[in-house]
C-alpha cells in the first residue's frame, strides 16, 4: 500500500452538503482500513461532537479535533494531547473582538462549545455540528477570567460579508503568536501560532513511523491548508475553497459526488 494513511477534514469533505455520510464513501473507507490503512479524521469540531460521525465510519484509534488542538482516542475518549490558550492571552483577545457587533464569540473548553449569550447565529452553528452549546450569560472575556479557564480555541460567527473586515480587524488586534483561518465563509477559527492541522498530522506521523510521503490529506476550507502542504499529496474537494485548492496538489469530485470514495478508489487501493 503506498499511502498508509489518509487524514480528512469531515464537514464538506466527508459529508455531504446535508450533513450525511454516503454508503459509497462508508464502504469505500472500510475498505481502505480492512486492506491495511489507516483513516483519521481531522476536524475543527469538539471530541464529543465527532465521535458520533466516527462511528458512523466504523472509526477507531486516533482523531484530530480543535483545528489540531487536540488529538484524541476514539475508543477510550481520552485525550492524547491537549494545547490550550493561556487564560489572560485569551481573555485579552475575546476583548476586542467583544467590540465587534456583527459577530458572535465561541469558546471551546471542557470539550463543550460555550458563548456569551444565546443567538440565532450560535443556534444555526451548532445545529450543523450536532452538539449543544452553553450561554454563561456574561461576557465570555470575564468568565474566563473569573474561572481561569484556558480555552483550546475561539470561533467567530458572522455573515460572510464581514470576515475580511474581521480578519483585518482580529490579527491587528490579537498581534503575534495568533492564527486566525475561515473554515466557512461564515466561519473564523482561532489558534495559537504552531496548532493547526498540519501540527497535529505531523505528530502523529512520527508516533507511527510513517514518511509524509505516505500520506493523503482531504479538505475544503482554509483551514485544512496546512496539512494539505504536509501531506505526500493533498487532495482538495471540488467544493473548496479557491485558497486551498491553490495550494492543493489535485483537486477531486465535490462532496456531494462522494469525494472520499473517489479518493480511496483512485490512490488509496494501490
């Protein structure tokens, strides 16, 4: 088998445009992973919010979540490896952002999405995740605080007409040593500089001795960039965004042609 692993984004890559999971690409991954390989989702989602679609996939082992944030085992639902925000860094950001009034602010800690106030932006969001969310009713910038919780990432809702002024706006704002990249045209994430995907793919190519050059990364958004560039080969859906599939080595059928199934039929059973 020349690619050993295949590590792929989920929303819009695995999933359809209506949030299911086609037979074909079930069958095609189990197919994959009966032959010898290895498939690792790769997702800015929550553990809690992925592992249900795992399963769907006969998953086990390890999944990426947080944008690389963290790595988790699928079986056990420990976390393999956890980087955090530290609480004043956080705190500090979430600030500024809270001046903002077009945009609603996530933050991921304690494997739960937790925002400020409920909206219909947060409703919409985490309906398409599958998971619920928790208001804490103050600012999130004070509850941090006051908790010293160190979140493991911040997201921003907003229409797509305000994410070039908000990416402007949050990178001068949060300065060096953060990362902001959409994940949807709605969609900002925030990490700190060094924890993205390709981060987290790397790690765990090392921990099983595999070349880079043995690997496939799937994606559609920005946001899986980076281990597209890591990856042997990076294959980006017909449905990415025009930045990743500037920097992708191919670009496959859509999502909602059955991508993954395309992929595995092409390169994964070689």
């Amino acid at each position: 088998m020349k690619y050993k692993i295949i590590f792929s984004d989920f929303d819009g890559t695995v999933s359809r445009s209506d949030n299911t999971v086609s037979q074909k690409v079930k069958d095609a991954v189990k197919r994959y992973v009966s032959a010898g390989g290895k498939f690792i989702l790769a997702t800015g989602r929550l553990f809690s919010a992925v592992r249900p679609r795992a399963r769907e996939l006969d998953l086990h082992g390890e999944v990426i979540v947080y944008q690389g944030g963290g790595i988790y085992d699928l079986d056990s639902g420990k976390p393999l490896c956890l980087n955090t925000i530290p609480t004043s860094r956080a705190a500090e950001l979430l600030k500024e952002l809270e001046k903002l009034d077009y945009c609603e602010n996530l933050c991921y800690f304690n494997d739960e999405c937790n925002c400020a106030r409920p909206s219909e932006y947060v409703d919409f969001f985490c309906q398409i995740c599958g998971v619920p969310y928790r208001s804490v009713d103050m600012p999130l910038s004070e509850y941090i605080t006051k908790e010293g919780i160190q979140p493991v990432k911040i997201l921003s809702l907003m229409m797509p007409e305000h994410t070039d002024e908000f990416l402007e706006y949050g990178r001068r704002a949060a300065g060096s040593g953060m990362v902001f990249t959409r994940s949807h045209k709605s969609v900002v994430e925030i990490l700190p500089l060094g924890i993205n995907k390709g981060a987290a793919v790397k790690r765990i190519c090392e921990e099983y001795g595999v070349d880079r050059g043995e690997i496939i990364a799937l994606g559609d958004s920005e946001n899986d960039a980076s281990m597209l560039e890591y990856a042997g080969l990076g294959i980006a859906a017909g449905n990415a965004m025009p930045a990743l599939k500037a920097v992708a080595d191919e670009v496959g059928v859509t999502n909602d042609e059955d991508f993954v199934a395309w992929v595995i039929e092409k390169y994964g059973e070689i």
